[in-house]
C-alpha cells in the first residue's frame, strides 16, 4: 500500500480528496459487508475514518440539535448499525432527542456522553447487521461526541447570547426612514435563534397600514414535522418554527415589547413630521417632505433597479387669477388643482406643493411613457376640477415638465433641474402641455406671456384677460401629440 503525502500532490483539489476519501469509504464497507479475511482491517479504516468525520462536526458552526443529529448521521453512514439515538441534557439549553436509521428497540451499546466531567447524555446503538467483533468504536465515538459536544455548547451560548442582543438591538432602534428593512433584519435574527430554521414577523401596525409579513430562514417542506411556535404582542405576531420541539419557551416577548414601542415612537414622529411637513393651504407636502420622499424613493429605486417619474407643474397664468379675481379665489383655485393632482396620481404617489403655483409629484416605478400618460391624466384633471371655482368662460390649464430617474437624472438635485427646464419648454411649446425632459431642445424660465400665447376672452366678449389661455380641449389634444411624438421617437 503506498502512501502519498497530500501536499505532494499536483492539480489535485480538495473536492477530488473528498471525493476520493468517500470512494474508499464506500468500498471498504462493501469488502466489509463481503465477510472477506481482511475484515479486521477494514473495520479499523472505517473506525478511523469514522472518528475523524466526528471530529470534524465540532468545527461546522452547528447548534447542539444539528451537531448531535449530524452525529447519528455519521455512525449509521459509516457502519451497519439497525439505528442509532443520542439524547442530550445539558444545563441552560433545550433538551434534544435525535436518532437515525430505524427506532431503537433492543440496543446493543450505551454510553454516556460527559462533558466537563459531567454526564449530559448518552449514546444509544441498535443491533448491527454484520458481525464486526468488539472494536470498541462506539466507546471512541461516544468520546468523540462528547469532546465535540462541549465546544458545540459553547459556542451554541454565545450564539444565543449574539442573536437576542442583536434582536433586541434592532428591535429598539429601528429606522425610520426604512422599517421593513428593519423588520427584515429583526426576522433574520430570530431565524437564528439555537434550534430556529426559520422565522416570521407578521406586524399589523398603523404605521405600516396593510399587515406587513417578513420571512426568514427555512420555511419549504423537507419531509420532516417541525413545530412552529406563535408569540403574539398586541399589533405583532412572531412564528418561529424549529428543528425539534422545543422544552421551553423563549424570552422573546421583550423584543416583540420592544418593537412595538419603536413602532409607536416612529408613528409619533412622523405625525409631528407631518405637521411641519405639510402646506397649511393645500393639505400638500411641502419642501421638507419632498426632500425626504425623494431620498427614500430614489434610493429605494436605486436598489431594486427600479424607474421614478418626477412631474412638474405650473398653473398658466395663475397671476391673472390673483390680480383679476383676487387672492381668495385664487386660493380657492390652488385648493381645486390640489385636490385633483392628489386623486389622480396613486396611493403611493406622492405630491408636494412647492410654493405659489407649482406642484411636483414623485411616482415610484414608472417610466418616462407612464410619466407623460400621468401628467395628461393630471393636466385634465385640474383643468375640470377648477371650473366650479371659476367664473363662466374662465379656464385654468397646466404645463407639466415630465424627468425619469435615472434616465435624466441620478440625484434629486438634478432631477428636479431636469423636469423644471423641461417644464419650462413646455411653456414655449405654448401651455397646456407635458414636455419629457430632452426630448424639446432649449432650458430655462421665459416670460409669464411670450409671444405668440393664444388669450381668450371671456363668453361675454369682453377683453378681460383670462387664466387660462388653452382651452381643455386643446390641452389634452397637445399633451396627447407630445405624447405620441414620444413614442415616435422611441
């Protein structure tokens, strides 16, 4: 028999070694089972391949219940035992019963496992089912086990210690300008919880509106009956489910009180922020939420690959509804557009005013064909909305410039520099219309009444000036033809 020194070896990887090491397993307990002459020898290579795979569980990151379970494992791969089970006690975690091969009825060995001196289990083999002689190898294996099992311990402790601070840690603090990936972080750490596969946070908070459910760990179907435990606390309900049955409960209750708690200070916050985050007059966002918004949706974008419309609009000629008609009504007119700017867009849409006449609107996932169909719905929309707040024969239209992160832009800054000068062609392009940024060549602010703005008269023939300067129709009829040229273009 030759030997060869590993390191020696040339183009060899370690998957080939493992691979090899099981070849010669696998055979050798084929020549075992085939009662050859050689038979002591091969039961001392598979002792000693046996007590080295052991030996190498310690050192795998497994909680007590996968070290023990992988051990059965172990024994009844390497040697042809019926089953075997090894039930473990040790002091300040669950009790573990695991097994493999058949149920133990009539066993052949039992040995304790001691740990430290002290005895927390034992080693049960059943009947095998070839004659191997007294080898002594479940005496080492027990050994083995048992060496293994106090590092295991250990290391187990600290673990449980490192996922119940960290639980709490994030539980306590979590951020308000990203709860669920907070609450994705709080799943993950109860998933490792000893003895958890896998966990599941369900809250129901206002803060949240619909339920909100995170997962995490193991949760497909593997043939094996593993208990779930439910833990409720007021609005949260936590799901662990686990290896094998637990002996006893886990403090998490205090984490779930602490959740709770960050949930109620994050809601109370954001009342206080929407106070001072929102315009008395409109009911709108103002400068403050919008800078906010567009930080979360831009970087919530930018993570998932995902398109963010930014819509900018100007009320035309809103001047001559202040000078003509004076400022109440002219509040009452910024009111009417609001409103409908605030129905037309999506629940998760958001927009802000931005001072005088000027409104933003942020909308997650669209691009720029969604953006130009979103401000003809929003052109329209305050175009009718504002009739009842004005007198007969007046008409309020809009201009609405139309940027898509990151096709345009990719910070808010430049963003919002993108829709304002396309805002701004769509003025030249003679109001009433959405221009997407790019797509009219020219920038920046031009005259409140350029040359060449068609003004309307009122139904009565006079010439007073009125606020709009396009009638709906011919509004929609042009947003619809940017519209169209766009989807030319592309």
């Amino acid at each position: 028999m030759t030997v060869v020194d590993p390191g020696e070896r040339t183009g060899t990887t370690g998957g080939d070694l493992l691979a090899a090491l099981e070849q010669l397993q696998s055979a050798s307990l084929d020549r075992l089972r085939s009662l050859e002459v050689d038979r002591a020898l091969f039961v001392r290579l598979l002792e000693t391949s046996c007590l080295l795979e052991l030996s190498k569980l310690a050192t795998a990151r497994l909680d007590v219940s996968s070290y023990l379970q992988a051990c059965c494992d172990t024994l009844t791969g390497f040697f042809p035992v019926s089953g075997c089970r090894i039930e473990a006690n040790v002091p300040g975690l669950p009790d573990v019963l695991v097994s493999s091969g058949a149920t133990v009825t009539r066993e052949r060995e039992r040995h304790l496992l001691v740990v430290q001196g002290l005895p927390v289990g034992e080693l049960v083999v059943g009947p095998v089912t070839v004659a191997m002689g007294d080898t002594g190898l479940f005496v080492a294996a027990a050994e083995q086990i048992a060496d293994g099992l106090g590092a295991v311990v250990e290391a187990e402790v600290l673990r449980r210690k490192a996922a119940s601070a960290t639980a709490a840690r994030v539980a306590a603090s979590l951020d308000e300008d990203d709860v669920e990936r907070g609450l994705l972080e709080l799943a993950e750490a109860f998933a490792a919880l000893p003895g958890v596969l896998a966990a599941e946070l369900v809250v129901d908070h206002p803060l949240l509106g619909p339920p909100t459910i995170v997962r995490s760990g193991f949760w497909d179907d593997d043939g094996r009956d593993h208990p779930v435990t439910d833990h409720e606390q007021d609005e949260v309900l936590l799901r662990l489910r686990w290896h094998t049955a637990p002996d006893e409960r886990p403090g998490v209750e205090p984490v779930l009180e602490d959740l709770l708690a960050s949930l109620d200070r994050i809601e109370r916050a954001e009342r206080l922020a929407a106070e001072t985050e929102t315009d008395p007059l409109t009911g709108l966002g103002n400068r403050r939420r919008l800078d906010r918004t567009m930080d979360a949706t831009l970087a919530r974008a930018d993570r998932h690959g995902e398109q963010v419309a930014v819509l900018l609009i100007d009320l035309d000629h809103f001047k001559r509804v202040n000078d003509g008609l004076g400022h109440d009504r002219g509040d009452r007119v910024l009111v009417a557009a609001a409103d409908a700017l605030r129905r037309t867009v999506r629940a998760y849409d958001e927009v802000c005013r931005l001072g005088g006449e000027e409104f933003l609107v942020v909308s997650p996932a669209t691009d720029a064909v969604g953006g130009l169909r979103l401000a003809e719905r929003l052109g329209a929309a305050v175009s009718v909305a504002c009739v009842p707040v004005l007198p007969e024969g007046w008409t309020q239209t809009a201009s609405i410039g139309v940027a898509v992160f990151p096709d345009h832009a990719t910070d808010a800054e430049a963003l919002v520099r993108a829709a304002d000068a396309a805002l701004y062609a769509a003025k030249r392009a003679g109001r009433a219309c959405a221009v997407l940024a790019g797509t009219v060549d020219g920038d920046g602010p031009t005259d409140d009444d350029p040359a060449g703005a068609t003004v309307l008269g009122t139904a009565q023939g006079e010439d007073t000036a009125q606020a709009g300067v396009v009638p709906p129709e011919a509004g929609v009829a042009s947003r619809r033809s940017l519209l169209d040229r766009f989807r030319r273009r592309r």
